[in-house]
C-alpha cells in the first residue's frame, strides 16, 4: 500500500514563526502536491513538485515556499506565518501523467494553528 | 478553463437511505472523474473514478457514471450506513500537466441510526 506520512497532525505557532511542514511518500512516486482545505472552499493547490528540485505553483502559492530536494520527501515552508494561514494542509503523491490519470495519495493532513 | 460544482451540504440521512450527490464539471478537452471521501481526522482517499464517457465507477457500494452529455458524475448509494458519514469531494484530471486534480468543495454525509 501507498503511503504518504506528513510530520505532525496538529502544529500551532506564532505568527511571524518560520513554519515548516514534511511530507514523505514511500511509493517512488515523481509528483507530488501540497493543499490547504478550507471549510467551503474545498482542496486549493498551493505548489506540486514534478521532481526533485522542480517546483510548479498552484492556485495559492502566495505566502508558501517548497523544497524536494529528495523524491520521496516534499516540504511546505511558511516564511512567516500568518493567521490568515491556518488550515487544514494536506499532502499528496502519484505517478506521472502518461496517457492515463493516476490517482492521487493522500497524507492524513496537518491542522495548522497561527495564534 | 476546469471546475467542479457539487452540491452544497450537509446532507443527513437515515441508515438504509438512497443517496445522490450531485456533481458536475467544467473542462477542456475529455477530463478523467473522481470521487475522493474524507473520514474524520482522516486524509483523502480514492472511492472511485471514471476514465472516460459512459464509463461507471463503483466501489463500496457507490456507484457513478461519467455522462458527457450533462458534464455531471453524481454519486450514488442504494442504502447508506452509519459508517458512510464523511465528506465527499468530486474531482476532475484534466490530462494535462503534473496530473493536477481540480477539486469541488466537498459535501458532508452524516448518516443517523
């Protein structure tokens, strides 16, 4: 089975930290994808990474940075946080797109609190 | 552009209820259609899809068709069960790109005994 581990499942800083949230899948898998959920507004995308040391921004990007300096790990960096940041943030992996969509693989989510 | 409307919630039913929820999507070209549920405290996790028109998807006893011509993938179940309480997010792929997934904005099922 697929699994994709995210670092915490519940953080809370301070606004202004430098946050950061890890993500680790152990299928070999090349994409993979970092979202925020929000009530109502469902999965936005924030950054996915192709392969390592490649980085592509999403519909959010604002405010987040991302490093993959390995395949199988994918970290969201919040340079200073802010409360406006706290979410739900969910990671994601899957193959390459090659004729046929993959399905995505899910993390169990970190709950992000900026007090 | 690609989008995914799905109907609002929440949504209460009764254990051994017939249920429907309403999906449709906007996309270019010949998307692939998903079906993803979220259990409490839990992450994202595929319950079906469908790759192509007329193409049905099924899996735990949910059941939906991908129908071209009214661009919709609505999600059914004959008799829902306590266990089925989740929120439930309709998704597209549009076969371009990193295989990004356009997500609607979810629609949570409580089942009551």
């Amino acid at each position: 089975d697929v699994k994709v581990t995210q670092s915490s499942r519940y953080l809370v800083k301070r606004t202004g930290e430098k946050v950061f949230l890890e993500c680790v899948q152990d299928m070999d898998h090349e994409n993979m994808f970092w979202y925020r959920q929000d009530p109502g507004l469902g999965l936005r995308l924030i950054y996915f990474s192709y392969d390592v040391k490649m980085k592509e921004k999403g519909d959010i990007p604002e405010g987040y940075s991302v490093s993959r300096e390995k395949k199988e790990r994918f970290s969201l960096i919040l340079e200073s946080a802010s409360t406006n940041q706290t979410s739900m943030y969910l990671c994601a992996s899957s193959l390459p797109l090659t004729g046929r969509p993959y399905e995505q693989y899910f993390g169990p989510g970190t709950r992000l609190t900026v007090t | 552009g690609n989008s995914v409307t799905q109907m609002e919630g929440p949504v209460t039913l009764s254990e051994e209820a017939f249920l429907t929820i309403n999906c449709t999507y906007t996309a270019t070209g010949y998307p692939s259609l998903f079906w993803y549920v979220q259990y409490p405290g839990e992450g994202l996790q595929l319950l079906l899809k469908a790759t192509k028109a007329d193409d049905k998807g099924s899996n735990k006893g949910f059941e939906a068709t991908y129908r071209k011509e009214t661009t919709s993938f609505h999600l059914e179940k004959g008799s829902v069960q306590v266990s089925d309480s989740a929120v439930y997010f309709c998704a597209l792929s549009d076969r371009t790109g990193a295989n990004n997934l356009f997500f609607g904005t979810g629609t949570r099922l409580t089942v009551i005994p």
